[in-house]
C-alpha cells in the first residue's frame, strides 16, 4: 500500500497537519497491524513523506515525522518512507521543471551558510529557510512501486539521490523483464 495523504498548507479541524500528515497514516498503520495480527502476513506500506518543511512551516514536518516514527513502531509492517525535497512534474505542475534548478542552485549556495549558522541566536530562524533540491515525480512514483515489490527497497527511507538510483535501476530490471517476455 502506498500511503500518500496529507497537506501542504494547514487547515482547520479534518484538514490540520496533524489530522492529514499524522492521523491519516497512524490509522492506516494501525489497520494493517491488525491484519498482519489476524492472518500472521506482514504488510508493505509506503509513505509519502518529506525531506525538509516548507519555508516557515516546521509543523509539516514534525507531523510526517511523528507518521514516520508510529509506522516504524509496528512489527507487522514493512515500512518504506520516502522523503522527496520539491517534486517537480511537467504535466500537472507545467511552471515546476522552471523551479527545479533554482531549488537547487538555492540548496547548494545556502547550505553551507545554514551549516555555519547552527549554533548562533540566528538559526533559530536560518534554521526555516533550509530547502532541499528537487525530484521528477516519476522517480517517486517508480520508488513507490519499487518499495511495493522489491525486498531489497523495503525497509529503507529514500532521499531524492537514493529515488532516483531506484528507479534507474528499477527500469532496468522491468525493461530485462520486458525482453524476457517478448
């Protein structure tokens, strides 16, 4: 099962970060904990997670992470987590492939600033500002199917650098498949 649910900008009530980005995974964990009780199977689940929160917003994060630490707790689950930076896709997000080098050229220039800043009064706000680099939608979406199938992807938490190896490697496997079959 590949978990997906949750928020961006944070509501009121059903739609807060703690009810979309925590509560959500919390209850489908729990449900396949109770199957892997009954029938002694356990379950793959996948989680859509995050790297970084979006500037200002701590809360998304610490909610995913409070997803994360629950999902690993169950001994009847075969959690996977992956946690892209900014997903970029040309198809519903035409203006976001524009996006993804700036991400990165941000990440590159400032990372070594924010690193020298821990530690001093002002990192407690430079501390907001840290972006990581950003990821095609594709390379999450294969990684997702990857943690779904393959024993050697399950159990792990995946980075954008550790998607995109996945899915190179995964399309490798599929296309040797492909030829086998034809």
């Amino acid at each position: 099962m590949v978990h997906c649910v949750g928020t961006l900008i944070e509501g009121k009530g059903d739609l807060s970060y703690d009810s979309m980005n925590r509560r959500a995974l919390v209850e489908v964990a729990d449900q396949l904990q109770a199957l892997y009780e009954t029938t002694g199977v356990k379950q793959n689940l996948v989680y859509l997670s995050a790297s970084k929160h979006p500037p200002l917003l701590p809360q998304y994060l610490v909610t995913k992470e409070q997803a994360e630490a629950h999902m690993h707790s169950l001994s009847g689950l075969r959690s996977t987590v992956l946690k892209p930076g900014f997903i970029a896709d040309s198809t519903s997000k035409p203006w976001s492939p524009a996006l993804k080098p700036l991400l990165s050229m941000y990440h590159t220039l400032s990372s070594p600033v924010l690193t020298r800043l821990e530690g001093t009064k002002v990192h407690c706000v430079s501390k907001h500002l840290e972006v990581d680099t950003a990821v095609e939608l594709d390379s999450v979406a294969y990684s997702a199917l990857a943690a779904g199938l393959d024993a050697e992807v399950t159990q792990r938490t995946l980075f954008n650098q550790d998607m995109d190896k996945v899915t190179k490697e995964f399309k490798g496997r599929m296309y040797n498949v492909a030829k086998l079959i034809m």
